[in-house]
C-alpha cells in the first residue's frame, strides 16, 4: 500500500493563472506513481456542470480531474456550485441538488451566513479523504481578496482546514509577476503563510532558464521557494473550466473542412459539449453571434442555455434567430442541444414565471414540438443509443452505446398528434430528442457528440477529405492527460513536492 500523503492545494494570483490545469496534471501523476488520487474545489462559478452517475450536479473542471484520476466523479469533489442567472444572482447548488437563487451581494456580503455551506464542503472534504489518497485540491480566483477572508470558503481558509501543503500559481504571460506574487504572499496572515511550500510559474514563453535570476529573485523576496516553470504550451487539448476561454477560440469558417458554427449566445452553458468535435480534424468548429459568420456553416448547433427565453429573445433580435432558419432551408444541418433544442420547437412556455416574465414565446419553428419550463430540474447519467444510421433510418443494432448527461429544467412535447421520432433510446427505455430529417434535430443529451458514431452521422454527405477517418475521444483525452503529466513532471521539482506531502 502507498505511503499516506498530505493533501496538496493549488490556489492563484488571480483566475485563469492555470490552477485548474496544474491540478489536473498532478491528478494523473499521483494516478501514474500508484496512488489513488481525488479532486477537491469547495466552490465553483460555472455554468458548465455535469450530471453524477448518482444524479447530481456539479463543476466539469473536477469531472476532468476526476477523469484524470481514473474514478467517476462525484458531488463530494465540488460541494458548493454558483451558476450566474444574470449579472446579479447565482443560483446554488449543494450538494449536487440547487437550494435557491442569491443575488451576489447576498452570497458574498455580509446578509448571508456561509458558515452552513463551509461545514458541509469541510464534510465532503473528509468523506473523500477516507477513500482517496492524496486529495489534490483547488482554490478559486484570487487568494489576495482579503476583503472576502471571513468569508472563504475555498481558498486558503480550506486550505489550513485541510492542512493542505499549498502552492501559489502565477500567470507570467499577464506581466507583474513579481508584483503579483510577492503582494499576494505579503497580504497572508501567518497562519496562511505557513500553509504555502511553493511557488509555480506558469505560462511561461521561451527558454525556462531565462527565469533563472528571476527565480532567485522571488525565493529572497518571499522566503518561498520557486518549484516548476511550467511553459506555454498550444498542443495539449485539456477541457477548459471557465467560458472566457471562448474569447480565444477561432471564430470564422475554414476552407477544406466542415465547418460548424456554434451559435454564441449570452447565457451559454456546457460549452465543453463541443470539446469532442472540435478536436476531430474532419471538422472546423467556431463560436459566433455573426450573421455573416453563421451563413458561411455547413452545420449550425444551437448550444444549451441557463436562460432559454431570455437568449431566445436575443437571438430574434440580433438576426441570428432569423440566419438559423434560413441556413435550415438552405439545405445546411441544424442542431439543437438542450436549451438549444427547446428553442426550435414550435414555442416555449413558462408559466411560472421561472426564467422569464414572458408567459410564452414563439420558438424557431423548426421542430413540431413545444416546450414547458418546470420546477423540477432533471440531473442525471444516461446510456442510449443514438438511433439514426447513414441512411436515415431507425438503427439500434450498430450504433454503438452512447454516454451522456441531462441537466434541464422543462419537458418537451410532440404538438397535436405529430407521432415520436426520438435522437436516442435511453437504456432505461425512455426516448430522447426529436429527429425531423439527418439535417434538423435536437437533443435534451450532453455530451452527445462525445460519441463516435453521432461525429460520424455530422460527417456523413460531405464531401471533404478523410470524412470517413474514425475518432475515439475517450483514447484521445487520456493520450492528452499523459502529455499533460509529463509536461508538468519535466518541468517542476518532484521530488521537492513529495518531500512536503510525506507524513513523518
């Protein structure tokens, strides 16, 4: 049996500084050095989340930590989830289940006591630690807001709770990290100071031996040590956590490929739904709210939404409600995936007033069905079989098994006596989606495009090069953990790490 190990946390200068891809790395080289490793973030902002294979909701940066760590992920790894509504209010998971709706100045003042969410994160903490050895822990944002420190629940208050061997890691490539790790250790109590073993430069471009000097610089300036410079680097495809990533992706059509347009809209969710096809060469895969943009597609894909209504009107008045329809009989294909499928029914209502004012709203019109939003959100994993083979028809004998994930708030039906014509059979027997034809569908199904046949049904009828080439991206995400850890372990001090992880 492997020796125990300190829980380890890696906490930032600042978001985006690279923590959740620095945790992933170490979540595969305790896996490769024979340990059994786990995820751990007390609270994630995100509207990208996952359904649990026992029905809960949380964070997809853990699931790919997890996925990383070899195990299924669970609730446990990201007790606390905040999925912003609007600019103001979160609604918040516990535990994989949402207990309500909080405005930020709620959340985050001095009106709303988190010490409740605290313990049950700290709970969560210790059920894992019973099973895991090390848990790799995560913080969030910025550990310098000192004005949030009475009320962290992520950061470094965990962080001590643990007794969590703790590293800072900096984003040189935004210039001042000098500033920015040497103001972010001066801000620390002594308590949290002593919690801190290392420093991890990371994003950083050119010759690593460069930074020598600077090195020394921030080792006599903190009394810390500097343990890894991490380099840029482009050619390892790990899931991104937060939506600003989008800001960095292509944004316009490719000639030799086929091009997907995936429709950007304000409150876009589960934007990793698109991580599979956008790493499958047959494919060029951009996010736009374009007109212009949209028309040049051969497939347009209507994304999940936190607010369907509401991007649903948005859609309708910046044209691009109006380019989906012409696109469809233009003869180009037209996907809808959750809140993306609910909008190209006939309507969508909401008689409870859960998401919008609007009691009802004109859908696209382009599937015969309509929606209505309820209370009840429905969390949970499926198997299926993507029913549709090449010659558009009815086919559960060669479609291989599907994986997914539901996570919506609405039930969808068929208008008048339009009879069935589902996207997938559940294993449970449930059917799933509405297919019109091979070039209009819609699916309640994240995670849908994971699977290699449903890629190859997106392929089928163009004619570009190596259409007919297979990709597996399951083998392709693990092949991408592996470069991961070895880029990591090549440029960071090991043996330093397990030296203040060993319990003596």
């Amino acid at each position: 049996m492997k020796q125990q190990l300190k829980p380890i946390m890696f906490v930032g200068t600042c978001s985006d500084a690279g923590k959740s891809i620095i945790n992933s790395a170490f979540c595969r080289i305790f896996k490769q050095d024979g340990y059994h490793p786990a995820p751990f973030k007390a609270q994630n902002m995100s509207l990208n989340s996952y359904s649990t294979p026992e029905g809960g909701e949380m964070g997809r940066a853990q699931v790919v930590q997890a996925e990383a760590c070899g195990i299924a992920p669970h609730t446990d790894m990201n007790p606390v989830l905040l999925k912003p509504t609007n600019d103001l209010c979160s609604q918040v998971v516990l535990n994989g289940c949402p207990v309500g709706n909080l405005s930020a100045k709620d959340y985050f003042g001095s009106q709303y006591d988190k010490e409740d969410l605290f313990e049950a994160a700290v709970k969560s903490f210790r059920r894992l630690e019973t099973q895991y050895n090390p848990i790799v822990l995560e913080g969030a944002g910025s550990i310098s807001e000192i004005n949030l420190r009475d009320r962290d629940i992520t950061n470094m208050r965990m962080a001590i709770k643990a007794g969590a061997a703790t590293y800072l890691v900096a984003d040189i490539d935004r210039g001042g990290v000098f500033g920015s790790v040497y103001g972010t250790i001066e801000l620390l109590t002594p308590e949290e100071r002593a919690c801190m073993k290392g420093i991890v430069i990371n994003k950083f471009r050119g010759d690593a031996n460069l930074f020598n000097d600077g090195r020394k610089i921030l080792e006599e300036l903190t009394g810390i040590p500097v343990v890894g410079v991490i380099p840029w680097f482009h050619d390892i495809k790990i899931e991104e956590e937060d939506s600003v990533v989008l800001d960095t992706k292509n944004n316009t059509y490719r000639d030799g490929k086929i091009n997907v347009a995936i429709v950007l809209l304000k409150q876009m969710s589960n934007f990793t739904d698109f991580d599979a096809i956008d790493n499958d060469h047959r494919f060029n895969v951009y996010y736009t709210n374009h007109v212009s943009e949209l028309e040049k597609a051969d497939i347009l894909i209507l994304p999940g939404t936190k607010s369907t209504l509401s991007d649903l009107q948005s859609i309708r008045a910046n044209g691009v409600a109006d380019a989906i329809i012409r696109a469809y009989k233009k003869g180009k294909k037209v996907i809808g995936i959750c809140g993306g499928y609910q909008m190209m029914g006939i309507r969508l209502e909401d008689p409870e007033g859960l998401e919008s004012c609007l009691p009802v709203a004109a859908g696209l019109g382009l599937l015969p069905q309509y929606t209505v939003i309820e209370e009840e959100k429905i969390t949970r994993q499926s198997y299926f079989r993507f029913l549709r083979n090449k010659s558009n028809r009815l086919n559960e004998t060669t479609n291989s098994k599907c994986r997914g994930y539901e996570i919506h708030m609405g039930r969808t039906s068929s208008v008048d006596d339009t009879s069935e014509s589902p996207v997938n059979r559940l294993e449970d027997g449930r059917m799933d989606g509405y297919w019109l034809n091979d070039r209009c569908w819609g699916t309640y199904m994240h995670g849908i495009l994971d699977n290699s046949c449903v890629l190859d049904a997106l392929a089928d009828g163009f004619n570009r090069k190596a259409t007919s080439e297979h990709f597996n991206y399951a083998a392709f995400k693990e092949e991408q953990y592996d470069k991961l850890a070895a880029l990591v372990r090549a440029n960071i001090d090991m043996e330093k790490i397990y030296s203040d992880l060993y319990i003596i």
